[in-house]
C-alpha cells in the first residue's frame, strides 16, 4: 500500500499546489494533515523546492509544516533538521482485517450530522475555531460516518473512507465520560465491516498507547510510520 498517498487523498486539502513533485496543502490551518507538505520524490533542486514550501505557507500566515513518509527522498529529514525542523507527532499506520459484529448499537450515515461533527471536534478539536474547515476536509471525499448514541447524544464517533481494497479509519473520537466501555470498539467493527474492504488501516499518533492497545485487540499491526517536521 502506498500510504502516503492513501492518507492525503482521505484527508484532502482543500487548497493543493504543486512543485516539482511535492504537494503543497492547505485548508485554513486545521490539522498539519491537510496543512503540510506532502514530499513525494525528488525534486531537482532541494533547497529551490523547501523555500518554494516556506513561500506558499508564508503567503498563509501559517508555519511551514513537511509530511515525512515512507515515501519521502533520503536526505530530507535531515536537511531539514538542519534548517531547524523540528520533529511533531510522530505517528504509526496499523492495517488490519477481519473484525467481529458491533457489541453495540452504530448508526451509520453518508454524511457527518451536527452530533458527530459535535462529538469528534470537542475530543480532537486542536483549535478554539476550526470546525467548519474540518468538515470541509471530512466531506472531500465520499466516507461512511459512525456513532454510538445514548440517551440523543453521540458519544462516540469514527470516520471510514473507502478507497479501492481498502478503508481508511479516521476521526476516531469518545466523550471522556463514555471511555473504557467498548464504544470505540464497536465503532471500528461497524466501519470495517460497513466498508466492505478486504483490509482498513488506521493511524494514530506513536504516543497513544491506549489506542494502539485496543487496534491490536482487533487486529491490527503497525505497517509503517511517519512524522512532520515544523519550522
């Protein structure tokens, strides 16, 4: 699987330019994600091509940001180390398969509804704003919405992608008060088996021991890793 290109295209930048090979991205800010530098190959000139990246962010108000994959050019982490890149959110890409049924109820739907776009933001919202940009991103391209609700609220949330074979696992989220009862559990079962795919993976940041805990429980193993590097 080329994850690099699996994960930018189910978390698409609204805004995208290109240069020499690399993917410039925007989307106001919301998640390095969709806000960083997809740097895929080997541009002709290196030095030319981060400037060009640092120019286009500039031009944003934002800090200049590189996604470093699987597929980046051998060199680049370091160089850009040496320009004072520091290392954020290291983070691990698990694949899996096969899961059990839900143990709980999942409503499944096309579209995110206000309660789980409520849910997702107030657990993984990094920003006082955001959210409107956010479900842009979401709604880039088609995916399957999850929750579990009780008592008419949503309490616990995941975002599936279909893409080809495979689904990618997003938006992962619970309210703190619904944790440690398996909600997240049936939540992951319910996209799986709802995309249809021969495998899904998933991606969480390499700190998260908790999550990686209850992927593995399911299944899945750590395929691959990648991190950003911020100016």
């Amino acid at each position: 699987m080329d994850f690099d290109l699996l994960v930018h295209e189910a978390w698409p930048a609204y805004e995208q330019r290109t240069h020499d090979g690399w993917i410039l991205r925007y989307a106001g800010g919301v998640t390095k994600r969709a806000n960083s530098v997809l740097a895929l190959g080997r541009p002709a000139d290196l030095a030319g091509a981060i400037e060009a990246a640092e120019a286009f962010y500039a031009e944003k108000g934002q800090r200049s940001v590189f996604s470093v994959g699987v597929g980046a050019m051998p060199g680049l982490d370091g160089e850009l180390a040496a320009r004072g890149y520091g290392v954020v959110d290291p983070t691990v890409i698990m694949v899996g398969g096969g899961v059990p049924e839900p143990v709980h109820r999942v409503r499944v739907e096309e579209r995110p509804w206000p309660g789980w776009l409520e849910t997702w933001w107030a657990v993984d919202g990094r920003y006082a704003e955001g959210v409107e940009a956010a479900e842009r991103i979401c709604k880039g391209v088609p995916a399957l919405y999850a929750a579990v609700e009780e008592d008419g609220r949503t309490v616990a949330v995941g975002r599936g992608v279909p893409q080809g074979e495979t689904l990618g696992i997003y938006c992962m989220a619970t309210l703190p008060q619904a944790r440690r009862r398996g909600l997240a559990r049936s939540v992951l079962r319910a996209l799986v088996r709802g995309g249809g795919a021969r495998s899904a993976y998933l991606v969480t940041t390499a700190p998260n021991e908790a999550a990686q805990a209850l992927y593995r429980s399911e299944g899945f193993e750590v395929r691959a890793r990648y991190h950003y590097r911020v100016r």
